[in-house]
C-alpha cells in the first residue's frame, strides 16, 4: 500500500523541523559571542567616544533574538560605577520586510533606567545610511548618572516620547533627530537658589527637539510646576570635545503664589506682584550647560532686588 499525500508531507515536515532544530543548535554551539561582543563595544565606542564601554553578555534566544545584557559606559577603565547602564537590548531581524524594502530591517527593545525603548531599525548600506524610529516609556532620568554630570546637578524624572534619527553612513556626518519629549514627576537641582528656591520641580515638561550633530533646536517647550507654568524655545549644544555644553532658552512663566512664598512682603514685592497680573514673567538661561546665567528682562532689577533681601 502506498503512501498517501498527508503521510508524504508529514515526512517533510519531520525533515524540516529536525534540519531547523540541528540548524539552530549548530549556530547556539557556534555563535562567536566575544566577537560580536567585542563588535558591540567598538561601535559603541565610535558613537560615544567620551565613554568606555563594557558589554556583560551576548546571547541567541528564541525565536531570533540577538540579545546584549549590560551595556555599560565608565568615565575610564578604572572606574567602579557607570555613568550609562542598559540592562538588556534585544534585536530581531525582520527578512519579510528587509526583502521587499530591500534594506536590513530589525526590531529592537532596550531596557534602561527602569523603562524601555523600543521600535524599528532600518540600514540601507552603501551610502543610504540608517533610519531608527522608537518610543520612549518611563525612562528615569535618575539612573542616568551621565546626564547629572553634563549638568553638573542632580535630575530627577521620567521620560516619554518618540523620535526618528537619520545615521549617515560616512562616519564624519553627523546625526540628525526629531524628536518629541516629556519629562514627568521631576526635579532640577539649582547651582543657585532663585528667590529662595534650592531646586525646580515640575509636573511635566514637553518640547519637540529637532537638530544634527551636537546642535538642537527646541521649540514648543511647556512647563507646568508647583512655582510657575510656563512656555519656552530655544537652542542647546553638546560636548563635541573637551569644552563644556551650550545652552540659550528663551521664553515666560507664570508665577503661582509658591513663588514667592518665604519673601517678605515688601514694596519690591508688591511692585513685582502688581506687574504680573498684566503680563508673564519672562526669562532667559544662557551660558555653560552646567552653569548657565538666568535674566528675567524688564524685571530683572525687581528680581535682584528681591534676591538681596533674601541674603
């Protein structure tokens, strides 16, 4: 008796799966994980050369991820702590779509301070360049100990967003980014107390950033605070090499009664108060990333004014 066409296509099956099986344990037994570990490092290097970087583990897990798990970034190699820590990056080819874009195309998920990144990769090769889209979810600021030293202050929060980054394939070019942030349930260490205010805790904070290399544009920034609303745009440069960070914002707030809250309530006072009921407050921050100077335009005398009488 012959065999039929379903016994016919279970063998193939059979021999499918079991060449799939023998397939996957020869590349588990086989995958060079230092090299691709080292690779890893390298670039990570070349992306973020102030940093050196250390990679714990790499991994193939099912059904085909490539895995890292802690990524580090140290001030030097003899450093203890790290200044960039992330727990875990998967990343998951995408053939279907990489034949028919005719790119490389690769999900990805990144585990970092306490929340993730996730979205797509794309790499066109040659001089295409890549394309990376993601979404940002409860980032906290508080793990990035890198960023407390930029800004040489504490910073407290999580982050949300999304954004799209364009690499270029020639090393030199620099990356462009857009991108929309928020900021939740935070708080800015001051270097110097405004009106008797040692730090500025906010709600929330937006702004779309758009910019190349080092240099973004920031625009439609809001902020919402116990002490003040307000609106905000502007400019901020970082590190290209050893000089510090630039920033220069522009905009206005709306002080609430915990603004002034610890002034007497002097002429100055009631002078500054009167005025506000008419107009917004408005502000400058310009200078060193680290230690930028505040101006409050029109105001500026009142506000002088009222932080001697503090001292």
């Amino acid at each position: 008796m012959g065999t039929t066409a379903g016994q016919r296509l279970g063998r193939v099956l059979g021999y499918g799966l079991y060449g799939a099986g023998v397939l996957a344990l020869l590349l588990w037994v086989l995958f060079p994980r230092d090299a691709v570990r080292r690779f890893l490092e390298e670039k990570l290097g070349r992306v973020w050369p102030d940093l050196h970087w250390r990679v714990d583990g790499v991994a193939l897990e099912m059904p085909a991820d490539l895995t890292f798990r802690a990524i580090e970034g140290y001030a030097g190699k003899n450093e203890a702590l790290p200044l960039v820590r992330m727990e875990r990056l998967s990343i998951r080819p995408d053939l279907p779509a990489s034949v028919l874009s005719r790119s490389a195309q690769a999900g990805y998920r990144l585990r970092v301070g306490g929340g993730t990144v996730t979205g797509v990769a794309r790499w066109g090769g040659g001089h295409d360049g890549g394309r990376i889209d993601g979404t940002i979810r409860d980032v906290s600021l508080a793990d990035l100990p890198w960023l407390s030293r930029e800004l040489g202050r504490a910073v407290r929060g999580s982050v949300s967003g999304s954004f799209t980054a364009i690499v270029p394939a020639a090393p030199s070019g620099g990356m462009s980014l857009e991108a929309r942030l928020g900021v939740a349930d935070g708080r800015l260490e001051l270097q110097r107390p405004i009106l008797g205010h040692p730090e500025l805790p906010f709600a929330r904070v937006t702004a779309r950033v758009r910019g190349q290399g080092q240099r973004f544009e920031l625009s439609e920034g809001t902020i919402a605070s116990d002490l003040f609303d307000g609106r905000f745009s502007g400019t901020a440069t970082l590190r290209s090499g050893p000089g510090p960070g630039q920033i220069d914002v522009h905009g206005t707030v709306e002080p609430t009664d915990k603004f002034f809250k610890g002034l007497d309530n002097t002429v100055h006072l009631q002078a500054l108060r009167l005025q506000l009921k008419d107009k917004a407050l408005p502000f400058g921050i310009t200078g060193e990333l680290a230690s930028p100077g505040i101006r409050y335009g029109e105001f500026a005398m009142l506000v002088q004014t009222l932080e001697k009488e503090l001292e």
